[in-house]
C-alpha cells in the first residue's frame, strides 16, 4: 500500500511544479491591429509587413537586449468584430527570436472578420495577458486602428476602464489615412488620445502615412520597452494618462 502512496505523492509534486514553471520577461506585449472592413487585404499585408520589419530593427532588437530582463513576450491580434491570434506569445530576446517571430507573421490568411469592436477587442488583449503562462513587471496592450467606431460587444468606456484597473497600460497608434481624410470626425488623435490610451506612462504615436509606418511603429516599441520615464521628449505628441 505504501508504494501506491508515495507514487501518488510524487506525481502530485511533480504536476504542482509544473504547474508553477511559468517563464520570464520584461514586458508582456499584446500588438492588437486593426484587421476590420476598413482595412482591406492589401493594407493587412502592409501592416504585417511594418511590424515585421520593425520588429527586427536593429534599434528595436537593442532596446531589447539592453532592457533590464534582456527579453519581451509578444503576440500579434486583429481585431474587427472578432478578434484573431496571428502570431502566439513568442519570447524575444535577440535578432533570431524577433526574425523568426517576423517571419510568422506574413503567412497566416486573414481571421478577423466584419466591423468595428474595439472594446471586445480591448478586453481580448487583457484576457491573452491574463491566462499565458509568463510573469513580466508591464503589460501593455498597443493598440492600432484608422477609427473608433463600436459596431457591437462591450463599449470602449467600459472596457478600457476594466483594462487599466487590471493594471495594463492601453498605448495607440491612431493609422491616418490622407487619401480618405481624418476619420471620427476629422480628429482620430484626439479621439485616441482621450478614449482609448491609459493606465501607467501610457501614451499615443501616430502613422501619418504609409510611407512613415514601419518606421513609426518602431519608434514606438523603442518607447514601450524602454518603460515609462524614458523618451519623454519623443512623447511631446503623445497624451500620457493615468487612467
């Protein structure tokens, strides 16, 4: 009876130490973009490729590997009236983790379907934050879009209210899009600036163009791996908010 006993005992270690072998990291990072009917599969593919290229930025790979843990965790969703998982939560930690998470990237087909569902969309990211299996001190959610509509599911309010006091800080990158005007009414920014972004440090960068894109998403990875306190000229534009 004794050997039954003990075996039990050992497994029942063994499956608490696995349940407790979590890994790592600096940041959790959820990059939500935008994959709703605004955006069509030629601009998805575009978006996919900035990231891409500038997750594998020198400068970007840097900001990493001079970080205080060296490492960040990254998914990659869009969102429209569900949201997708393109990429899963990938460690990264030098130039082959970011390539081979770049990489990843440009293949999928297009998951996210239909219109606009940003607060279901936000909530996602909070969700993907809260069930992984990775310990970081910052969790940001980088949120990316060219409107604000919220076509159905839960309101932005509520939902972005929900996500700050989980302790997650909302940063966005409002996409401009000149050949069809601002979108919300003239003044995405400022409807960004004041309805989505929160929570610790957290702050606004915007893709003027198509032209500017990669290079603007790379600033702002600089900005969200360096953490609040640093880069704080390059954040003049930015609305920094405690929520």
């Amino acid at each position: 009876m004794k050997l039954p006993g003990l075996l039990l005992l050992a497994l029942l270690a063994a499956g608490a130490g696995f349940a407790q072998e979590r890994r790592e990291v600096g940041l959790e990072l959820v990059l939500l973009a935008d994959g709703s009917g605004s955006i069509d599969d030629g601009e998805l593919a575009f978006q996919r490729q900035g990231y891409a290229m500038a997750l594998t930025d020198p400068e970007v790979v840097a900001a990493i590997e001079d970080s205080l843990y060296g490492t960040i965790a990254v998914t990659y969703v869009e969102w429209a009236t569900n949201t997708a998982v393109v990429v899963g939560w990938t460690i990264i930690s030098d130039h082959d983790s970011a390539a081979a998470f770049a990489e990843a990237l440009l293949t999928p087909p297009r998951l996210a379907v239909g219109r606009n569902a940003i607060g279901g969309a936000l909530l996602e990211g909070k969700r993907l934050i809260e069930s992984n299996d990775i310990d970081a001190p910052r969790a940001v959610i980088d949120f990316s879009g060219d409107s604000i509509g919220n076509s159905s599911g839960p309101s932005i309010a509520a939902a972005r209210a929900e996500v700050i006091a989980a302790g997650i800080t909302i940063n966005a990158l409002p996409i401009l899009r000149p050949e069809d005007g601002r979108r919300a009414g003239g003044n995405l920014e400022a409807e960004y600036a004041t309805r989505i972004i929160g929570g610790p440090g957290a702050f606004m960068v915007t893709a003027e163009s198509r032209a500017t894109f990669a290079q603007t998403v790379r600033r702002k990875l600089v900005l969200e791996i360096a953490g609040p306190g640093h880069g704080a000229q390059d954040r003049r534009r930015a609305a920094c908010c405690g929520g």
